[in-house]
C-alpha cells in the first residue's frame, strides 16, 4: 500500500484503506486545515471517501480523463 499510504501525512501511515477513507481531507499531504475548511463549506465533504465519492470531482476527472 505504499503508493497509497505516502500520498497521507505521516499519522496514517499503517491506516487500512477503510481508515484512510474515513480520514480527514486534511490527512492528505499538501490538504490544508483552511483548505478542509473550504471543502467542507462548499461541498460538505468532510472525509478522503467524501472527496473521493463527491459528484463534481468525479465528472471533472472525467473530463480530464477523456481529454487527456
């Protein structure tokens, strides 16, 4: 789970991925406690699995995916 766990701050290193997906947002390296904030207020996401599962990012991941 290397290539997973690295992309965490150093706390959820041995986190299972089910742990991971209930982390903060700011778990991820280079996530903000401001930018949890702003995550929050405007998409009510709140967790690594809300980002994850969250429509707007999902569709514009799409669209990048199919552009590239």
């Amino acid at each position: 789970m290397a290539g997973i766990t690295d992309k965490f701050d150093k706390a959820y290193e041995n986190s299972s991925i089910a742990e991971l997906a209930q982390a903060p947002v700011s778990a991820l390296q280079g996530v903000s406690d401001s930018d949890a904030d702003h995550l929050k207020a405007a998409f009510n996401i709140t967790t690594v699995g809300d980002l994850g599962k969250n429509k707007y990012f999902l569709w514009a991941q799409s669209v990048a995916t199919l552009a590239h």
